[in-house]
C-alpha cells in the first residue's frame, strides 16, 4: 500500500501539519490484508498541527480532523487517481473544516523467501510433500506509506493462490494402448430430499442476529461487513436455507489405461432408468468403455450406491480410483477384447458441490448452454471528448463569395457518432472554434480507437479536411474535477481512415486540432432505466463505499408454464432457466428441459451498497441447448419479476410465488408462476444503512456537471448495447434479447397503454387531495354536524394557540402512518395488471409492438394517427387551462385590465388596513366561521372573488 502525494486543501491554509496513520484494526494474530479481505481493512488518517515549530512550547498537537478509508476503496498500482475526502469532526460543534487528497494504490510482489517456516508433519498413511521450500515463490504483500519520516514496511507473506476445486485433466503415459480420456464431469438427479452442510459466519450487533452464508470459492460470496458489529464463532448450518437442497451423483472420468485396440474410445454412463428419483440399494450406475469407429464395448464398472460416499463441502475433492473394467454381455462374444482400467471419482453432492456449475447434466442434449454461470458486466466509462479549436485547416478554394464555411468535426468511437455544431470563424482565417463536449460511452478492455473527422459541410456534398486517430487506453482518467491539460493533434489527410494511412495524401500536414480528452471515472454509466436501477455506483472504485447488507435469491422453481416449442409427435415443451440481474452481476440458472414444473434450486447472492435499488428475475426459454438448431432463434420470454430492496425488512425471509406475465400483440397472456425466495440480510437501523436515504441518489459528478436528459437517454442506450455485445462474447452466452428484456431497453418508446397507465398513476396519487377537499365539503355543509362542531372547536384552539398547529399537524402524520401500519404489503409486489393497463385494446398494443418505421398498411396507420390526434387535443387543451390560470395570476398587477387591476390593489389596501387595526386572531377566527357558515347562510352562485377571477385577461386571445 502507498500512500503518495499528501496534500491539504482548506479554506485557511494550515501550516507545519503532520499525519498520523493507522492501518487497520485487527487482532495481533490476523493476517495482513490478502486480495480476499481487503476490502474489509481500513485505512485511519489523522492531520495535526505540530506545535513545536510554532512557539517551541511542544505541549501537544493540535487536532486538524480525521479521515476513514475503506480497503474497497483502494485501487492498483497505475489506477490511481488523487480523491478528496472531508475531514471528519470529533463533535458536532467542532469547528473542523476542509478537505484532504490521497493518492492510494497497492502493489503485489513475488519474493524469494528463504525462511520459512516448516511444513507441519504430515498425518498417518499421508506423503511427505516433494516441494523444496526454499525454492518456493511466495507472494508479499508490500505495504509503504511515504510521509516526511521515513517509510515503514511491514512484510507478510501468503501461500500461492490454492488450484480449482476442480482436478484438471491428467495425461496418461503414452502408451498406443492407453489413448488419453478427456476429463468429464457427470451428475445425475439422486433425491431432493437430503439436506447438507457447509460452514457460515455468524454476526451480531446489540440484539439483532444476522447470518452471512459463505460459499466456498465463490467470487461473489457475501462476506461480513467488520468494524460494525462482533463476530462469534462459525457454526455448521444448511447454506442453502432459502432453497431446497438438491442430491446428485457426481461421476468424474479422468483416464483410462491398458485398453485394447481401438481408435477413438469413449465413455457411456447408464442407468437402470431415465426417471429421477430415488432407486433400492440394489440400484447401480453402469460407465463403460466404446470405440467411436466401430461402436465396439471395450468394458464396462458397476457402481453400488450404497457405497458411494457423501461429500460435504468444504470438505476437500475425493481421490480419483483405478478400476478395473468388466467385461458384458457384448464382451462375451469376442473373449479377451476387454482389457484395462479406468480412474474414476464417483460421490454424492448436492447443488453447492464445487463441480456442479461445469458438471454435465444426464439430461441435457447440448451441454453448453445448459450450465448455470454467473456473468459480470463490463466497465463502462463515460468518455468526453472537448473539440476547441482548429487551426490552419486547408479549405477548398472554390467558395461562393461572401459565404462562411460551415466546419464541424465528427466524433466516432465504434457504433457511436456525434458532431460537433458550426464553428466560428475568427478573422476571416483559418482557424476554427467550438468549445463544445462530446460525451460517448467507453467499454473495458479499452481496445478501441476515437475517430475525429473535420468536415466542410458547406456544400451538399462533405469535404474531408483531416482526420486523427487516438486510442482510448492512452486517455487520461479523473475521477472528480481536476484539470485535465488538453493538446494539439495534428491532421492527417482524409482518405482511408481505418488504415490510418491517410491515402494518397496520408502523413502529410493538414492543421492542427486542439482538444481535451479524458475518461470520466466520477459518474455513474446508466444501462438500465432509471426506475428500475441496481446500482448506482461510480466507474472509478476509488469512489466506492462499504456495502451495507447482503442480498440473497433463492430460485426455487416454476409452475404451469406453458409450452414454448413442439418436439416430434406435435408434443410441447419447455426448456425453461432463469436470468437474475443486480448491480455488475448477472446470474444464469441450468436450463430443465422439458419440463413445465422445474425445479432449480440455486441460491445467489449480491453485495448491497444502496437499499433504494431493484433485483431484476427473468425466465426464459432455451433454443441455443439443440446443437442443430441456429443460433438466430433467440429465447423466447416466459416473464419478469422486479423486487425492489428497500421493500424488504432486515433479515427476513420472503418466499412468496409471482405470476410471469408477458405482454403480446394479441394481449395480456400469464405464462405460469415462478417460486423465489428473497432475503436481505443487514443489520436492522444499521447507521449506514439510515444514512444512505439522506444521500444523492447519483454520484456527485452529476450533480456538478448534470449530464442533459436526452443526452444521457442516448448514452444509455449505447451502454446497453456493449453490455449486450459483452456477454454475447460469454460461454455460454446471453442472447441481446435476454439483456434488452432485463435492461428495459424500450423502456421510453412510445405507448397508449403506458400513456393511459401514467395518468392513472397521476390521479392515484392527487386522490388523497380529492379525498381531503370531499371531506372539508361534507364539514362545511354540515353533512355530520357532530364533526363539524368538533372542528370549530379544533379551529378555535389552533387560532387561539398558534403554536399548536406545527405540531398538531405532525401529529395527524404520525396517526395515519400508524394507522395505515394495518394495511402494510406482506410480500414484495410484482408486476400489476391493473397498473401496467395491460388489459387494453388490442389495436392499442399492436402499436406498441409495431416497428419505427411501421410496416402497417396505410389505412391502419391513419387510424392511428387519428386517435393520436384525438388525445393530443384532450392534452392541449388541458396544458391551455393551466397556461390561462398562469396568466389569470400575472395579470392581476401587470394593469392589461386597468379596472380589475384597480380594484384588486384596493381590495389589497382595505385587507391591510383591517389586518393593522383588528387583532389577527379575530381575522382568522372570522374567516373560518365565515367559511364553515351553514348552507342556509349560502347562496347557490359562485362567489365574488371567483368571478372576479375568472374575469381577468389571458393571452388565449392572442392565440391564432
């Protein structure tokens, strides 16, 4: 770890300033931070004022504030990047202010170390270890914090990084007899009904208990938050405890040796049976042995299951086995052709098994894409490039007179393209301004080259004056305000431009361009709509603050799903698996094939670093598992599921089933039922947790520099589309329609149905004033005089004693939420029918599925436009009747109506003269009878001042 580039900025700048550092808070006897646990240390700065230099009396320094880093915020060597960070306050009257700049990076290196400590003695029955150790690389983790006194560093070496759990494929001796067996995984369906073990992490804060579940070797685990609550020690409970665990026969094949004569053997395993379910003792899995060429039985092992072992991670893999190959019925016929052994693993296990994501499963046709996986999204940078100015550019001379050419500059990264506007030309020369910011979306690993093109766009046809060529990774990254130095490039001649050779022309000079180019590391890269995000986290992990819970899905399985495919016979079928989307992560399920009621299963976890975020659970279809079938069919929907996190409570378990709905041209259709079970473990009122609703949603480069909403719509869909080109390059790979159904990349596309939805949301969300003005309309027409009496009473006490009315109205807010505590949602909400206006004509959502252009015939489409025209009409007039009251209220001092302006200064005039001499309370309480005055004091016409009102002058008239 090196800490460089200590600087201060106050708003006072402070002199003869020393930092104290203290790295860590950890028992003596815990090792020093590893990749795994780094993120789990801490970094405590403390800024003094050193009074020795000052006048010499030496008594004691002179606390300046304190800042906290978290080991999640540390970044490699090279990345790095100075962040500013405000100093903490010991109190909340402490008069501390400012800031401090860290550059924080860290470094491993591989050392020779010669004293080792030495191997503990091997156990009974076990080898001692062939390795020499001291010709043994060991990684250190070197830590260095540079400051005025010199550097300390402390040491720590580690073991190399542990091999998969999985045994890599072994070669046999050559031999022409013993031709080599690929290493295969195999597990078939044994019993549902057997629970496991694994090890967890139990925390606790106060009173409240939060269990962590740890899966071995897992990236994405969830680990346990330190520094906020105790840990106790680890205790043996079911990691899956949202899930049903699940027993498979696992059956690894590593190779074979000593076989007859043969070309290409291969591996067949069978069973007495295709149905899973749970067989007698008697009950034996049969491996043998073929010839591809010639299909002829080399041998065959018979397994009992009752001998087979239970493996219970994290229990280390089970020693593969010589045995000895038997001969069949095949092998009858041709004596001595069975010969040789084979080495196998054979275990139970269940989903949790380390082999059980690259496992091949007994029933699936097309191995690769029936595997669960978890797929990470790239990292997307937001690249901004400000085009400034150009200079002598080499323009056509065969100008119109008196004409000023029009230059722009093109910008192009991939798919993307922008243009700058018009330049300005200064002094009837050759140098051309813009100062103008093109902002594109750049993807990790930063392979691509940024494009720039001046163009003369005076005439019909564009002129190519130069063109540059800049590579993405050589630009500078920041991740907050600084200054970013910008340069001169100069042209090169138009011509081929992928080439970078410039043409006929190429290499040669044709001005200069000068911009400033940076990567920005400070904002958030929006792929997903903005209602439905999961994370709103910077590019740059400087930035990146703790986690503040964990969020556990367990996908238990699907009901009644319809059929999605016929097989041979006009049979349906469904071949059914689950995406789930949260943050960086995605995660993939194994495909059930042919089955309407699968069961998968699995349980996935993600790191929370923002409760107001959404999970997003789509099942779809598999066409990409038949090894014939072309890889242009995509997957089709069955439905979607959105759980948002904040509507979960602390530590408690949801297990709830949710209706897969899919909208289609013809309407409405349910598809069938998916079973999840959802936990969000953190600690209940967690500080940080609390804290986050005070926050800004977004990170504070939007804020300072707000991207436009356009703007940031186009930039969102670009980032969809390299998510969707990302994980298309994965193994196996997401389709771009299963990223687009889970990004909600049509999200803002034009729809009636979605029209009619929002308006109805609008008036859902004003009824609590309908509902109040309707109740303040029965009390003043004395519908229930026992009520109304109470609330002249009430109005009374408020007038009489002002100081009442705050609290008295806060105290009306804290009833009803209490009140409404009764009728509090019991489960997360899931897609609404009624809401989404799903059961709507269907004319209405053919539009909605229509291509832009439409491909209608043309008596369709002016139907269309039509009842478009219909609603924008109901739309104008309503934004007219706003526009008029607007205008109605302006015009009441602006004198267009000389007389109603007269009279409403001199109504104003008598107001005041009467609030002067009569006491305000007597006002208030005159008015408020007055307008709680029983219907027989009433006249049926409208009052005075709403006439009034009604009269004053608009610029409707002005209108054409």
């Amino acid at each position: 770890m090196s800490l460089q580039n200590l600087t201060v900025k106050k708003n006072e700048p402070p002199q003869n300033t020393e930092t104290s550092i203290q790295y860590g808070k950890r028992p003596s006897s815990s090792p020093f931070p590893t990749q795994s646990n780094m993120e789990f240390e801490e970094l405590e700065i403390e800024v003094f004022n050193d009074k020795k230099f000052c006048n010499g009396s030496g008594r004691k320094n002179h606390f300046l504030g304190r800042v906290k880093v978290y080991g999640s915020q540390f970044s490699k060597r090279g990345d790095e990047g100075i962040v500013y960070f405000p100093l903490e306050k010991k109190s909340v009257f402490s008069w501390i202010r400012g800031e401090i700049g860290l550059r924080i990076c860290y470094y491993d290196e591989l050392l020779e170390d010669d004293k080792q400590q030495p191997p503990p003695p091997p156990e009974k029955d076990e080898p001692p270890p062939q390795q020499d150790p001291k010709n043994t690389p060991c990684r250190h983790r070197v830590v260095v914090i540079e400051e005025s006194p010199p550097p300390v560093v402390h040491v720590h070496s580690e073991p190399p990084p542990q091999q998969s759990q999985v045994p890599l494929p072994e070669e046999p001796p050559p031999s022409h007899n013993a031709p080599p067996l690929h290493s295969m995984e195999t597990h078939t369906h044994y019993h549902p009904e057997v629970r496991m073990m694994q090890t967890t992490r139990v925390v606790s804060g106060g009173n409240n208990r939060v269990k962590t579940l740890r899966r071995p070797n897992e990236e994405f685990s969830p680990k346990v938050i330190s520094g906020r609550f105790k840990s106790e020690p680890t205790e043996r409970i079911h990691p899956y405890d949202l899930v049903e665990p699940m027993q498979y026969l696992f059956i690894r094949i590593v190779k074979a040796r000593g076989l007859s004569q043969n070309e290409s053997p291969f591996i067949k395993l069978r069973t007495s049976t295709h149905f899973v379910r749970s067989k007698p003792a008697s009950y034996r899995p049969e491996i043998s042995v073929w010839d591809s060429q010639s299909e002829q039985f080399l041998g065959g092992v018979c397994l009992d299951l009752s001998d087979v072992p239970v493996r219970d991670p994290p229990d280390s893999p089970l020693a593969p086995q010589w045995y000895r190959l038997e001969s069949g019925a095949a092998a009858n016929q041709n004596p001595g052709s069975v010969t040789g052994e084979i080495q196998l693993c054979v275990w139970i296990g269940t989903q949790a098994d380390d082999a059980f994501p690259e496992a091949w499963s007994s029933d699936a046709p097309y191995v690769a894409h029936t595997r669960s996986k978890v797929y990470q999204s790239p990292k997307l940078w937001y690249l901004r490039v400000t085009v400034i100015e150009a200079q002598d550019l080499r323009m056509a001379s065969n100008l119109p007179p008196l004409t000023a050419p029009e230059i722009r500059v093109k910008a192009q990264l991939g798919f993307q393209s922008a243009r700058t506007r018009r330049g300005s030309m200064n002094n009837q020369s050759t140098s051309f301004q813009w100062i103008e910011d093109l902002v594109f979306v750049a993807g990790e690993p930063l392979e691509e080259s940024l494009i720039l093109l001046v163009e003369d766009r005076t005439n019909s046809e564009a002129l190519l004056l130069g063109h540059i060529m800049i590579p993405v990774s050589s630009i500078d990254q920041r991740i907050d305000e600084r200054h970013v130095a910008s340069k001169w490039f100069a042209l090169e001649g138009g011509g081929d431009i992928g080439g970078g050779g410039g043409g006929a022309n190429g290499g040669s000079y044709r001005g200069r361009i000068h911009l400033r180019l940076c990567l920005e590391g400070g904002y958030h890269v929006l792929d997903e709509a903005a209602h439905v995000c999961s994370d709103f986290r910077p590019t740059a992990k400087q930035l990146w603050k703790p986690a503040i819970g964990v969020l556990e899905l367990g996908i238990l399985g699907a009901r009644g799903l319809l059929p999605m495919k016929t097989k041979g016979g006009g049979k349906g079928s469904t071949d059914a698996y689950c995406v789930a989307k949260y943050g960086k992560k995605w995660v993939r399920t194994r495909t059930i094939t042919d089955s309407f009621d699968p069961r998968w299963n699995e349980q996935y976890t993600w790191q929370v670093y923002d409760p107001c975020t959404v999970l997003t659970i789509g099942v779809f279809d598999n066409w990409h598992m038949f090894g014939d079938m072309s890889d242009d069919k995509p997957d089709c929907r069955i439905g979607k599921v959105r759980i948002r996190v904040s509507t979960l409570e602390s530590n408690k378990v949801y297990t709830n089933s949710y209706p897969l709905l899919v909208l289609l041209r013809t309407g409405l259709k349910k598809m069938g039922e998916i079973e999840l079970a959802v936990r969000f473990a953190c600690p209940s009122l967690l500080p940080d947790t609390c804290a986050a609703y005070g926050q800004p949603l977004l990170p504070k480069m939007h804020y300072l520099r707000p991207l436009g909403v356009a703007q940031q719509e186009a930039l969102r869909g670009a980032a969809t589309k390299m998510v969707s080109l990302w994980l298309a390059r994965s193994e196996p790979p997401l389709g771009p329609e299963v990223v687009r159904y889970m990004l909600d990349a049509d999200s803002h596309t034009w729809s009636m149905r979605k029209s009619k939805a929002n308006w109805f949301r609008i008036v859902a969300v004003l009824a609590w004033v309908v509902g109040l003005a309707k109740w303040l309309d029965d009390i003043r027409r004395w519908r229930n005089r026992v009520t109304t009496v109470l609330v002249h009473f009430l109005y009374l006490v408020l007038v009489w004693y002002p100081d009442l009315a705050v609290p008295t109205g806060f105290l009306y807010v804290i009833l009803i939420g209490v009140w409404y505590y009764r009728f509090r949602p019991k489960i997360p909400a899931g897609m609404d029918i009624r809401l989404s206006q799903a059961e709507t004509d269907p004319d209405e959502l053919d539009e909605e599925f229509d291509t832009i252009p439409s491909m209608k015939p043309p008596e369709i489409i002016r139907a269309r436009y039509d009842r478009l025209r219909m609603l924008a009409a109901r739309v104008q007039t309503v934004l007219g009747d706003l526009a008029t009251q607007g205008e109605r209220v302006q015009a009441l001092v602006s004198w267009r109506d000389p007389r109603a302006t007269k009279l409403f200064i001199g109504v104003c005039l008598a107001i005041t003269l009467i609030l002067y001499v009569v006491p305000p309370k007597m006002v208030a309480v005159a008015l408020g009878f007055y307008y709680l005055r029983h219907p027989m004091f009433r006249g049926p016409m409208p009052p005075a001042s709403l006439n009034f009102f009604r009269r004053l002058p608009s610029l409707s008239d002005r209108l054409m």
